[in-house]
C-alpha cells in the first residue's frame, strides 16, 4: 500500500519548484534580451601593454558581432587586483566583463593574505585566451648556449648568481624561485617594478638571468643584447620558433609546463547562457587569421576554450602554483 504524501509537503515541492521555474525563466529571459547596453571590458593594467592590445583587438570584433559597444577599461594598480575586484564585484548581468592573466585570476590568492576577491568563487570563467609563456634570458657574457649549460652553471656557482624579476610574485620571481630551490643554489633574486628596467639592467649585467615576455625582450634579442636560451610551456612560440621548450632540451619540471596565460571571465553570477554565448562568440574570434596573427606576433599561443575546459585547465593549474608560492615564500599586502 502506497503512504500517501502529506498536503503541506506537496505544497511546499510546488512552491519551491514554481520559484526554480521563475528564476530559470528570468535568466532565460536576460539570456536573450542580452546585450541591451554597451558591454564595459575592464583591463586590470595601464594601457599600451599586451594585455590591453589583446583586449582591445577581441572587443572591436565582439562589439561587431553582438551589436553593441565593447568599451576597453583600463584599471591599473596594486598589480592588477583593484581592475579584478571591480569587475568581479559589479552586477552579474553579462554587461560588465574582466580580461586579465593569470596572476589575478588564479595565482593572487596564494600571494595575498588579505585578497578582496575570491578567485574561486567570484568568477564565472569565460575562456582561456591565450597561453603567455616567457623566454629564460641571460646576458650574453655569461658562456652558456642552453637551459642544461645554464643549470649546470647555477650548481656550479650557488650563491653566487641573481635572477630578475618584474615584481615579488611575479611569474619570473616565482619560476627563479622555483628553480632556486630545486638546484639548492641560493640564488639571489633583484625584483624590479616592471619589465623595462629589469631587462635594462640585465643588459647592463646587474644579474646573470632572468624570464620575461617576449613582446618586451624581442628589441634586445634581435640587437644580440640578450641570449635567449629557451622558452616555458608546452610547445614553440611561433614568434621564436628557433629557440626550443624547457622540455625539448630534457627539462620536464611541472612548473615550466605550465604558463602564464589570458583569460576572460565574469562576476559569478552571470546567467549560464551568457557565458557560455561570451564563449562561443570569443571563440570564434580567436579563430580570425587577424587577430591569431596578432596574438601570435606578442609571443602569445592563441587558445579559446569553452567555459568548461577553461574551468578544468584552472583546476588543474591551481595546484602547481600554490607550491610555487609556497616554495617562494612570497606573500604580498
């Protein structure tokens, strides 16, 4: 004999299924009246850098292809976290969306104690954009002609060689870290506030090496100012096709497979559709020979994945950099 439900718990499954309805209605219905108002694409950094060139080539084709506005905005400082914040804690309605690295992104909650966002819980990833890799420079005094002579040169002289980097907690702060302590070389780290004077004064023979972007480092490799010996990540820029992965010359550490990288995302609660739309529409964008060659020519490998490979490619990258922090001991206010 079937129990029969009681009258105040059929009530309550009709309320509460009625209210999923509405609410599933009402994202559908912002789904497809979106975009009804300029889209606001907030750069975390100054512009100029490739970042904002980056930005600025996928809005003007997102804003042809969704017929509204997509305004650059760009909001630098405290290393990317003010323009992060902003973005992730306006309205969730798909008119407010961040394109940023990976430092803010993902790495940030493992450097700062204090982070004003939640990089997991605040974001809704859109796509992964592009892989930024870096090339490991050394000033050509130094007689080394690969990344083997270069670690073979570190063991050799442990505490005697310095690394720079473009800030604490930088990528290339984090890497000469990393590779610091693999080496028990007690290498000396010289942080810089930028790029430009970390690779002046590399030129200059300040320190021995360090990683940068190859859209900075480009003028002084071509002069033959610098030697660039190898580049992180998985496969060759198409940039600087002669010079060979970490991997390629036998060094297989995790964290020179990883890379930096550019990705877009927004506040958390943005309806599903409209990601997954944002996704579709960046995609096929990044497919565009204009804007890969674009990409391609800053050192960047051009990617566009869809929300739910860029969720799994976060997953599977946050581990790696929270022992690279770890290892680092940077922690930053």
């Amino acid at each position: 004999m079937t129990t029969p439900i009681p009258r105040r718990t059929l009530v309550t499954a009709l309320v509460a299924a009625t209210a999923l309805a509405t609410l599933g209605h009402a994202g559908t219905a912002l789904a497809q009246s979106w975009p009804s108002k300029p889209i606001k694409l907030i750069v975390p950094y100054a512009a100029g850098g490739a970042t904002d060139i980056t930005a600025r080539a996928i809005g003007e084709k997102l804003s042809a292809r969704l017929g509204q506005p997509v305004l650059v905005d760009n909001r630098g400082g405290a290393g990317g976290v003010t323009g992060t914040d902003a973005a992730l804690k306006s309205p969730a309605d798909g008119h407010t969306l961040l394109l940023s690295l990976g430092t803010t992104m993902l790495i940030n909650q493992y450097l700062y104690e204090k982070l004003p966002y939640n990089p997991q819980k605040d974001q809704a990833l859109i796509t992964q954009i592009a892989l930024a890799p870096v090339v490991l420079l050394v000033n050509p005094q130094l007689q080394v002609s690969n990344a083997p002579e270069l670690l073979a040169y570190i063991e050799k002289n442990k505490n005697k060689v310095a690394y720079g980097s473009w800030g604490m907690g930088s990528y290339s702060h984090l890497a000469g870290a990393w590779l610091s302590d693999k080496l028990k070389a007690d290498m000396n780290h010289v942080p810089y506030k930028g790029e430009a004077p970390m690779l002046q004064d590399l030129v200059g023979g300040q320190f021995q090496m360090a990683f940068a972007s190859l859209q900075s480092a480009r003028p002084y490799i071509d002069s033959g100012k610098l030697k660039a010996l190898a580049v992180t990540g998985g496969q060759r820029m198409d940039a600087l096709p002669k010079v060979s992965t970490m991997a390629e010359q036998g060094i297989k550490d995790e964290v020179f497979q990883v890379t930096g990288w550019l990705g877009m995302s927004a506040p958390a609660k943005t309806p599903p559709e409209v990601v997954a739309r944002l996704g579709t529409e960046v995609q096929a964008i990044l497919a565009l020979p204009d804007v890969r060659d674009r990409i391609l020519q800053m050192g960047f490998i051009p990617v566009g994945s869809s929300p739910e490979q860029f969720n799994a490619q976060f997953k599977k990258d946050a581990p790696v950099w929270e022992r690279v922090v770890k290892v680092s001991g940077a922690t930053l206010e």
